[in-house]
C-alpha cells in the first residue's frame, strides 16, 4: 500500500513539473507564428511573405480580362461544339401542372419544395394576430373544451340520429330514415377535444356584389381595386349565371367580385378588422348570434362607409369616388364542427356578439 501511494505522489510531482515547460512551449510557439514583422526572427518574416502573397492574389484586385477574350466568349458556341451533349431533360426538369393519381409516373413535389408550382417562400415572421392565437388563444380554448378520459374508457352505446320505419307497411320500404323524436332538428355533433383538433382559422371570402357595374364597367373596377388594397390579393369577378328581376340581374354580365385569403393575408385582414376598422363603427353591437351555416363558417357585412375607415383606403380617400365604395360580405372560415365553437374561437379572438345565440 505505502508502495502505491508512493508511485502515485511521484507522479503528480512529475505532471506539476512539467506542466510550466508545456506552458510556456505553448505560448512561445503561439508567439512566434503571430509575430509581427517588427520580429527578426526567421519563421516570422516568411509568415509575414505568405500573408502578403495571399493579399495580392485575391480576385477583387486581379486584373480585368482583355476585350479579345471577352469579346471571345461564347457559351452557346462552347455548348454546340461539345462532342457528347447533355441529356436534354436532366435541366428542363418541369413539374406535371396536375395530380393524375398516386400510380402515375409522374407525380408533383411537396408544395414546400422550390421546383413546385405551389411553393410560397415565407412566412418568415408570423402576423401578431397568429403569434397571439398560438400562445394565448389556443391553450385557453383546450383549457375551456376539454373532456378528460381515463385510459381505458368505453363511451356508452348511442342510438342513431335518424329512426328507422318498423316495416308494418309496405310503403315503408326503401324510405329515408325518420327524423329525431321531439322535433326536426338534431342534436349537435361535438367531437372530443385534444390538442390535435383545437378550432382555428383556415380562410376567409371577401365578396362584394355590384349591380350597378352592368351598366357602367367603372363600378366593377373601383371595387376590385378596392378589395385589392385591403386584402393584398387580386379580386376575382364573376358574371350572373340567370337573370333575377328582383334583383336586377342579367345573365352573362360582370356583377360580384371575390378575395380568398389564406395564411398571411387571412391573419393581417382579421387583425386589421377588429384593431382598426370594427371600433370605429358607430354604434356597432357586434355579429348577430344566429349567423353561421353550423359547419364553423360565421358571415358578417360591412357598409360602404365602414369600407372607408380601412386604412389603405382612408389614406387614399380622393382615390375612390364616394358613390362607387362597395360593401363587403367576409366569411370567416374555421376548422370547428359547429357554430358554437366558431363564435368561442372568434371571440377570443375579439369579435363580439349579440342577440340569441344559435347553434
């Protein structure tokens, strides 16, 4: 034992010895390769010629080529007279403008590759009504909508929505089912919440209908730069299918204009509507409770003169005859199910309502 110990405190001695040596060999070496060319020492001027080669050698102070070689070079001469040519696809590369089915030869690339017809660079920030959404709305919305099941749960059995006929008739045969008991109206799907399906946006349509552009084109026009300005997406006109008296409509002419909105765009136009545009509505109470189609679409209007409180338009006022500012229709599309969780979504988000509430 004393033995051991022995061997190993001579060792350590040894290591502290040596340790000043390996210290100062270190910083003499770093010292010499360092030098500057004040030194006298050989390493240090070679150094400082290798640094000065390589400065004269860069291409920012390389001379300009002569024009006979400029006036020489001809890609399209040096590709022609190349003894074996390229395969003419490898660089025409071009993606198939439509999906024929996952067995075809030829399928298109993931939206989010560069070579496809539908890749978008970006976002590169998200819009603050986004950011909000993703840290504040969506964990309250899963805190408010959640139904926890312990591992193992059954859910109960449940009857069909719709009755089937007992068959005492004949005439019962091959009939739709009958309707709910108690009434017309069946009862409301709701499907369990897990942070999977916590309702968001998907989309918005902004429609705009203009009668009057039958007649004179400048109304169809003032209404397509209007609608472009507030949602920075090129409108897209549609002509009347029939022809309506009531409503002064003929078939086959210019009469409605629409903006689909997504991503972005659908986050900077929500936003822009309940900072700016909506609190400067006199007397606005909000969106009636009974909108909604109760698949999670909500549908609002905007009078012309709430049209000119945008900001893109408000700044450029004179632009914009008064008497040809449109109103708008903006359908606020969402991933809910129904009605009930579209108008908790959007509340959270900072759109009132008002009235009776139907799901």
């Amino acid at each position: 034992m004393a033995i051991r110990e022995f061997a190993s405190r001579l060792a350590i001695a040894g290591f502290r010895d040596a340790r000043p040596r390996l210290s100062s060999a270190v910083c003499l070496t770093g010292h010499r390769n360092v030098s500057s060319s004040s030194s006298s020492s050989a390493p240090s001027s070679a150094a400082a010629a290798e640094l000065a080669d390589l400065e004269q050698s860069s291409s920012l102070s390389a001379p300009l080529p002569s024009e006979d070689v400029v006036k020489s070079f001809d890609p399209v001469k040096q590709t022609r007279e190349r003894k074996e040519q390229l395969p003419a696809s490898r660089y025409n590369f071009r993606p198939p403008k439509y999906y024929r089915g996952p067995f075809h030869p030829h399928q298109p690339p993931s939206p989010s590759a560069p070579e496809s017809r539908e890749f978008v660079p970006g976002p590169f920030s998200d819009p603050r009504l986004a950011q909000t959404y993703t840290s504040t709305i969506e964990p309250d919305l899963m805190t408010l909508t959640y139904q926890h099941l312990p591992p193992g749960f059954r859910p109960p059995p449940k009857a069909p929505r719709l009755r089937t006929w007992d068959g005492t008739s004949p005439y019962h045969k091959n009939r739709p089912a009958r309707g709910p008991r108690g009434g017309a109206v069946l009862r409301l799907l709701k499907q369990h919440r897990t942070f999977r399906n916590v309702p968001e946006l998907t989309g918005i349509t902004v429609h705009t209908m203009v009668p009057k552009a039958q007649e004179d084109s400048g109304h169809l026009h003032v209404a397509g730069m209007i609608l472009q300005a507030i949602t920075n997406v090129r409108a897209t006109a549609h002509k009347a299918r029939h022809s309506v008296n009531t409503w002064d409509l003929r078939e086959g002419r210019w009469v409605s204009l629409t903006c689909d909105l997504k991503g972005e765009e659908m986050h900077h136009f929500l936003g822009k509507c309940i900072d700016l545009v909506l609190p400067k509505i006199k007397d606005w109470r909000g969106v009636r409770g009974s909108t909604g189609d109760s698949s999670g679409n909500i549908t609002f209007g905007l009078t012309s003169e709430a049209i000119a409180m945008f900001p893109e338009i408000e700044i450029n006022y004179d632009m914009y005859p008064p008497q040809m500012i449109p109103g708008l229709h903006i359908t606020i599309k969402t991933s809910a199910t129904n009605d009930r969780d579209a108008r908790l979504l959007l509340s959270a988000m900072g759109i009132p309502f008002y009235g009776k509430l139907v799901d």
